[in-house]
C-alpha cells in the first residue's frame, strides 16, 4: 500500500509541474492549450540534451528551454498579434507533437542514461521520512518531486504575499483595469506564459527521463490535458493543484493495481473519472459562484489597449 | 510613435494581399526549418504537392482525408458563430462512431444497404448530438465554461471506446487482438469515382450549412446570440434553445463524421478513429473564418499537407513529423497574420509633433 502511494506521488509529479504552469499562465488571463506539446517539447530536449552530455542538469535546463521556448511562440502571437488563444493552444500542441517525434526519431526505444538518473535517485528527508504513511509517500522520494514542493510553495507565496504575484491577478481578473493602475500588462503575460511553458517543460522531461524512462513516441500521453484540466479541478490554487495532481496521478495507476489485486475493474473506465471528477468541479463551482471557485474573469479575452 | 489602430472593413483585394504574404511568410519560414534540418525545401514542397495531387490515386487519398475535416469543421463553425467554444468535435466523432456501430455490429447482414447506412447515419447524428448537448445543457442552464467541458468530454468518449474496444466488444474472433468485429458488407459506404460517398454528403452539407446560417431564421439566432446576448434578449429570442439547438446540430455533424470515418474507412469502431480531426476541425474552421465555402477550401489544402506529408516518409523517407511541424509553423504564421487584417500599423504623426514640441 505505501509502495502505491509513492508511486502516486511520482506518477502525479509531471502533472504537478504542468498544472503548476498552465495555473500561472491562466493567471496572466491567458488560456493555453498547448501544455501537451509544450510537455512534448520539454521531454525530448531534456532527453536529448541528457543523451548528449549525461548531465542531469544540463537536461533539465535543455527542457526549460524548449517549454520555453514553445510558451513563447504561444506568447508572440497571442499577445502581440491578438491571435485567438484556443486555436492557437491547439496549434502548438500540434507543432510541439511534431517537433518531439521529429528530433527523438533517432533514440526511439533508447533507454535514459544513467548518468542522469543518478540525479533522481531516492534520497530521505530525516526526520520526516520516519513519519508512518505520509513519510514514505511524500519524503522518501528524488529531489525533483522535492523540487515540485518547494515550487507548490513559491507559487502559492507569490501569488497571494507578493505585489507582482498580486499584479499578475490583476492582468488575468480585469486587464484593462491593471493597466490603468500603471501594470505593464503585455510584460507579465509575456513573462508568466513562458515561465509556465518552463514549468510545462520540465514535466514533460520528468516524463520522459524519470517515470517512463525510455524514450518512446508520445511519451506524455495526454497528461497536458489532464494538466489542463487539473487547473479548474485546483480552482486556481497551488495547494489543492498538489493534491490534484497526486490524485490524478493514483487514478492513472489505479486500474492496474486494482487487476493485480484481483478487482476486475478496466483501466479505461478509471482513466475516465479524472475527465469526469474535472466536470462535475466545473458544474459545482459554476453552481456555488463563489468568487474564489472561479478563474481569473479575464481568462481568454485578448486585451487590446486601444480597445477600451 | 507606433500606433496601431482597429481597421474598418478591409477591401477584398487588400486582404487577399495579405493573406498571400502570410502564406509566402510560412512557406519561407517553413522552407527555413526544413534547411536547417537538412533537406532541400523545394524538393520537399514539390514532393507534398506531388504526393497530394500527382496521381489520380493520390487526388482520391487526398479527398479522402478532407471529408471528415471539412464536415467536423462545419459542425464546429456552427458553433463557433455562437461564440461556443466547442472544441469537443473529437469526442463528438468518437461517439457518433460508436452510435453508428451500435446499428452495424447487431443489425442482420440480410437488412438492404440503403436502410442500414441510413440508421446508422441516424444513430451517429443522434450520439454526436447527445455528446454536444451534454455541454451545451449546462452552459444553458448554468453557464458552465464550455471551453473544459467539451475538452473532458472527448477523453471520456476516447476512453469509453477504448474500453469497449479492449473488453465488451473485443471480437472473439480476432484470437485476442484488442479490435472490434468489422463491419457487414451492408455497412459500408458505397464509392462514386473512386471516393466513398463521403464526399457528396460533404458537399451538399457546405450548402446545406451555407444555408443554414446566412438565410433561415435559426441561423440568424445564432449569430445574433455570438454577437451580443443582451441584443439576443432585447430581441426575445429564447437564448437556451438557440445555443441547444446549435449545439444539436453541431455534435450531430461532427457524429456523421464520425459514422463516415467508421464505415468507409476503419469498416470498424476504434478509439483512434477520430485521429486528431476534431482538433484540426477546429484550426480549420478559424482560418475558413466560420464560412462553410472558405472552409472547404482550408479543409482540402490541409489534406494536402497531410497527404502530402505522409507521402514524404515514403518519397524522401523525411519522417512524417517534418509535416507535422511545417503544418504547425505554417498554421503560426497564418494565425499571425490576422492581426494585419484586423489592425493597421502606423506612425501616429500627431504624437511625435507633440513630443517634438
């Protein structure tokens, strides 16, 4: 049983850096869609650059730039150009998808190297590691999912103790009224859509480096989505986008756990109740209309300043 | 000072212009990429366009891939010109597939063809529907962000039938291959020319669709209510009826495409069958600017690069994902270059004389 649910905190860590990501885009009023090409892109860079030099670190940097550098795609032409956020979304899922198997085309079926799965070796938090349960779950795990805390915990800080976290609320809740309280809005969109594509990346490549480890097509299979839809189930927040994503991430493994155990329930079905769970959140907070339930009221409306 | 301003109308002429560079912009940049991966654009681009168009075959295969785009896309435009955001077109396919084989996999071989397609035609448009309504009801009564609903909803139908797929309806007789009894001779769409039929229903749908949102009076609802619901309400329009009605069609459209995919090409249900069109639906349906004739012509140029595309792997053996990457940085630029039909750049002279001054 702890063996299970440690293995739902490392299942539900890729969707934990993701969410993370698409929640402070959302925040900058900006829809994404593109997380699963972003989390594409992420994975194959980080697991190029980790084939190439074997430094973890240099991996990891490798998929922060890629999601970056896809989120700032993302970023030029919605902000910039004004495009339409929902079709632009799909269309880097799209290239993001293309992009991955063009360049891990040749390291298909490639084990990641050792090297740099050294990195991710489990190391014990004292003391807490000893608590029964919760210690082995949570902190006899790699330092990336450590790493996922502390980000969970900046996120959080930054966004309800710090002005720019404030700010950033702001551009997302009402554009146009930040921007005449003096908020460079095109500036935190910019800079927020791509830290999340950062976020998004560095997922993607725990997918591929860590939790599958071999190089496949289509590594992330589909968690961008899932992503997606963690952020409304974590109505906006950090905390609960944790507890989500472990959730989320037991649902994934649940259905052959339950097989070996001697439960005949299908996978598929239980793949379903994330979708599911994700929309019925969707009714009941539409239903509540509590202010704190919903997302940022500017969410997907292209500001245009010259517009008001 | 740069300033950019909201255009009025813009002329015919300039926007074809516009339009024209975008696409010169793309193919330059696309051709760009396609060098620094180490392959000689002209070849390339010459090679999609021979893959796509060069024989009679290949016009066929190519048609043969724009039929569910183009009837998903004008499912999805219906919507679209309500300022629904449906983007479950996937799981609306998926489901209409599943309806349509639901009336293949247990009607008698011995039922005429005619009747079978038609039931399962039925079967699809109502799955497609019921999927689209399903969104559409809550948005309706609550006003639940369409957007996530419609997107859980295409996972849930993918996942449905990958369950029937690999348990209830596995074929027994497939020695333990996880796939679905193919379908009766009597289910399978008829070809004309050398195309299954697919694309005459295609074709009468853009009119149909045509139609239906410039000259009858739900048509005109639902752009009024993608215009301004308050003007909708003013005008006493029954907005929920509007926006469910819509959604009906919509669904039910992209459920066709659904049936069509299952019959003609799969002769089967699969959960890969809807393959990415509900999503490519979608980026076709906004370039086509909602307009069913624009987006027959969007639909066909992109089976031409997805033709093309796979015929790349072949011809040049440059991996299929080439394609997909020139599609997307294509699709970027030609998304980018609205903004130069919608506003207009230019030196605001009256605030440098002010600056100056």
């Amino acid at each position: 049983m702890t063996a299970f649910l440690a293995a739902t905190v490392v299942a539900g860590t890729p969707l934990l850096f993701a969410t993370l990501g698409e929640l402070i885009t959302e925040k900058a009023g900006n829809l994404n869609l593109g997380v699963e090409g972003m989390m594409l892109m992420g994975a194959v860079m980080g697991f190029a650059v980790g084939l190439c030099t074997g430094n973890p670190y240099l991996a990891l940097l490798g998929a922060i730039g890629a999601g970056a550098a896809g989120a700032a795609i993302y970023a030029i032409l919605t902000v910039l150009l004004r495009t339409n956020q929902v079709v632009t979304g799909l269309t880097l899922t799209i290239f993001g998808t293309g992009f991955a198997s063009f360049v891990g085309k040749s390291f298909m079926g490639v084990p990641a190297p050792a090297t740099v799965k050294s990195l991710f070796g489990t190391v014990e938090i004292p003391v807490l590691s000893k608590i029964s349960v919760i210690g082995p779950m949570f902190f006899q795990q790699d330092i990336f999912i450590y790493f996922g805390y502390i980000v969970t915990i900046c996120t959080s800080l930054y966004l309800w103790r710090t002005k720019k976290g404030l700010n950033l609320k702001a551009v997302g809740e009402n554009a146009a009224a930040a921007d005449a309280s003096g908020i460079n809005v095109n500036l935190y969109k910019y800079v927020h859509i791509i830290l999340g594509g950062a976020l998004c990346g560095l997922g993607g490549a725990y997918m591929s480096l860590v939790t599958v480890p071999v190089w496949q097509e289509n590594v992330v299979a589909g968690r961008g989505w899932i992503a997606v839809a963690l952020v409304i189930f974590a109505s906006w927040k950090p905390s609960k986008a944790l507890i989500g994503a472990f959730l989320f991430g037991g649902l994934n493994i649940l259905g052959y756990r339950l097989q070996s155990m001697g439960i005949h329930i299908s996978q598929y079905i239980v793949d379903m109740v994330p979708y599911l769970a994700t929309i019925l959140i969707v009714i009941i907070s539409t239903r509540k209309n509590r202010k704190e339930d919903m997302g940022p009221a500017d969410l997907s409306n292209p500001y245009f300043r010259e517009d008001r | 000072m740069i300033k950019i301003t909201k255009r009025a109308e813009l002329p015919k002429k300039q926007e074809a212009l516009i339009n024209s560079i975008a696409i010169f912009f793309s193919i330059v940049c696309a051709g760009l990429v396609i060098l620094i991966l180490g392959y000689n654009p002209v070849k390339v681009f010459q090679q999609i366009i021979v893959g796509a168009l060069g024989t009679e075959m290949r016009i066929q295969q190519t048609i043969v891939k724009a039929i569910p785009l183009l009837i998903t896309s004008l499912g999805i435009a219906i919507a679209f010109k309500m300022k629904f955001w449906n983007i479950g077109g996937e799981g609306q396919i998926i489901m209409g597939a599943f309806g349509a084989s639901l009336v293949a996999l247990n009607i008698p071989p011995t039922v005429p063809s005619v009747l079978t397609l038609l039931a399962m035609a039925g079967s699809a448009i109502i799955f497609g529907g019921l999927w689209a309504f399903i969104p559409a009801f809550f948005k309706a009564k609550m006003g639940t962000n369409e957007t996530i609903f419609t997107l859980m909803m295409n996972y849930i139908a993918i996942k449905w039938v990958t369950y029937l797929q690999y348990g209830p309806w596995k074929d027994p007789a497939s020695q333990g291959f996880p796939k679905i009894a193919n379908f009766k001779a009597n289910a399978i769409l008829p070809s004309l020319f050398g195309v299954h039929i697919g694309w005459i229903i295609a074709v009468v749908l853009v009119v149909l669709v045509y139609i239906f949102m410039n000259h009858t009076k739900k048509g005109f609802e639902i752009a009024v209510v993608g215009e301004s619901l308050e003007t909708a309400r003013y005008a006493g329009m029954n907005i929920n009826s509007v926006i469910i009605t819509a959604m009906l069609v919509s669904g039910g459209l992209c459920g066709l495409a659904g049936m069509i995919q299952a019959s003609a090409i799969e002769r089967t249900l699969t959960h890969a069958l809807s393959g990415g069109y509900g999503f490519t639906a979608i980026i076709t349906t906004w370039l086509g600017r909602l307009s069913p004739p624009l987006i027959m012509f969007v639909c066909f140029a992109f089976a031409v690069l997805i033709q093309g595309g796979a015929y790349l792997q072949i011809a040049m053996s440059v991996p299929a994902a080439v394609a997909d990457m020139i599609q997307g940085i294509i699709l970027f630029f030609v998304l980018g270059s609205e903004f130069f039909l919608l506003y207009k750049i230019g030196f605001d002279r009256k605030s440098v004389k002010k600056e100056v001054a």
